[in-house]
C-alpha cells in the first residue's frame, strides 16, 4: 500500500499525504450522492482507518463500532416531519455521528478537563478547538434528499432515464408541446403560450439532442417526461399531463441534480414556470430573481428564476 507523495515546487522537496481515510470518507459520500449506496465497504473502512493511524488491536476494536451510514440529522430530531437525511461516520447500528459526539464535547467543563492535561492552554485556545473538531466531523457527512434514500432509489428504479437519441427527438418533441398544449393555457394568454411553443422548438430541442444534454422517461415503451441539463442549469423539464403526479418529474429533477456532481459546484439554477413553481419549492428551490419578457403578440411573460445548492458543496445543516 503506497503513500501519496506530493513535491512542494518552492521547498524543492517532497512531502507525504495520508490521505487515505479522507479518500474513503469522499468515495463513500459520492456513492450516495451519485447512486444512493449508502452503506459503505466494512473491510475499506477498516483499512482505511487502521492505514490512517497503525494497525494495532485497540485502533481495530475502535472501528468495529464505527460504520458509515445514514441517519436523520440529530438537529432535526424534534421534528417528527423532517424526513431528511445525512450519510458520514456514524456509531454502528445507532443513529449518531461522530459529529454529534463531538457536539456534546463542546462544553467548558471538557475544556477543564482537556486543560489539566496540556496546561499550557487557556480555555479560550480549547474551546476554540473543540468548535473546529465538531466543523471537522461535520465536514466527514454529506447531506441526502430532504426525502429519504428509500424513495430516490423507489424513484430510479420505476422510471429509469437515459440520454434522449436523435430517434426520440419525434417522441421529445411531442411531450413538450403537448404538454404546453394541455396546462399552459390555464396560466397564461395565448401569446405568451405561442413564445413558449417557440421557445421549445422542435429545432431547439433537435440541436440539444445533438449535444448530449437532453433526457428521457420511458413508460411502457412510449417517452412521458424529459429534461435538459447544461452545466448547472435544469432546463425544458416535462412530464405528459396524464403521467404527473407519479414520481416522474420528481426522479427527472433527481437525475438532473446528481449527474451535476463532478462537474460543476455552487448551485442549480432553472426558470419556473407558473404551473411549475409549487413543484420546484418542494424540492428545496428558492427565487433568486424575477424577469418579465414582451412576447411578439403584446403579451407580458413573468417569471422567476430559481436556484438550490447543489450536493457538492452542501452539507445536511444548509438543508
């Protein structure tokens, strides 16, 4: 097993990084985020730990009660509603982080007793310690879905999606415009329902197949719901009218947002439309701008942008 060894250019010599464990802890956390696997290698931990430190039998015994998982946030535990959920390090067969220990030893009567043994510390200097070590446990978990992971892997499996080919651009088409067809017109004036038919042209959604960023849901052989993903914003997602309600535009945006991950960081931004907007709130989305659009007919088209940190760069506690 090889250390990793990185050259300092200035210092002109090389240093060692034991990184190891660190390495493990963000695989595991990709694992969920990509694929909602939320249980980790035993064996990987294992080694990664004991690598970490040595391979003595009280480091092994130590993280025998340790496992990788998922849990409610401890936060979150008075609201019986909040069916979020977090995966890091965590004591074996029990909902509690690391973090949550280190939470609770974040008192003044720890930082006494920390202090009789390096003396040479004030308290301050203590308690500023144990704030970083609760900031670092934090940093070792990775917030899930505000639904759970039961329901994403529900949501994958009832409707899988795959890159739309330029053969479906027919099927793509009709999904979008038949669908601003069939809901449009109850929240807007014609004209504004013409620009948004233009908008979604069938040579737009033609040149976005031809790309590579345009989706499709099948159900029973006949394409019901698309979206488009272009670096970090969702775009032209669809579900027929008949199909909504079902999960499908749900595990759209679902795979919208994870196949973000390694590509991009910050946030997901998207324009809601009025029948979407509600949609979009439910699944963690905030205005983040407002913007008003003369259509060629004299209509005014109003809408709202909306953006929600991605699971790169949040934590469970942003949430």
């Amino acid at each position: 097993m090889q250390r990793t060894l990185r050259y300092n250019i200035i210092g002109g010599r090389w240093y060692e990084i034991n990184d190891k464990f660190l390495s493990f802890v963000e695989e595991a956390s990709e694992n969920v985020l990509r694929n909602g696997q939320s249980e980790a290698d035993k064996e990987a931990l294992e080694n990664a730990f004991t690598y970490q430190l040595s391979d003595s039998s009280d480091n092994r015994e130590a993280i025998a009660l340790i496992e990788y998982g998922e849990a409610k946030p401890r936060s979150m535990s008075w609201d019986e509603d909040y069916d979020g959920t977090a995966c890091g390090l965590k004591i074996k067969g029990k909902d509690v982080f690391l973090s949550d220990i280190a939470y609770a030893m974040e008192n003044r009567q720890v930082a006494q007793l920390v202090q009789q043994e390096l003396p040479e510390l004030t308290l301050e200097e203590i308690e500023a310690a144990q704030r970083v070590l609760v900031g670092l446990t934090n940093g070792l978990e990775c917030g899930t879905r505000p639904y759970s992971l039961e329901k994403r892997r529900a949501y994958a499996s009832a409707f899988p999606i795959r890159a739309a080919n330029s053969g479906d651009l027919p099927q793509v088409a009709s999904v979008v415009q038949d669908t601003i067809d069939a809901v449009y017109p109850h929240y807007y004036p014609q004209g504004v329902v013409q620009y948004f038919k233009e908008h979604h042209s069938f040579d737009k959604i033609a040149a976005d197949i031809a790309e590579g960023c345009v989706y499709a849901v099948a159900c029973e052989g006949a394409l019901v719901g698309t979206v488009t993903v272009k670096e970090n914003r969702i775009d032209r997602l669809f579900v027929l009218p008949a199909c909504q309600g079902k999960g499908v535009g749900s595990a759209l945006l679902d795979f919208a947002e994870r196949s973000m991950i390694g590509r991009c960081s910050g946030v997901a931004t998207l324009a809601a439309s009025l029948p979407a907007k509600e949609f979009y709130f439910r699944h963690g989305y905030r205005e983040s701008g407002f913007h008003r659009i003369e259509t060629p007919g004299g209509d005014t088209l109003c809408y709202d942008t909306m953006e929600k940190l991605i699971y790169q760069s949040v934590r469970w506690w942003e949430l």
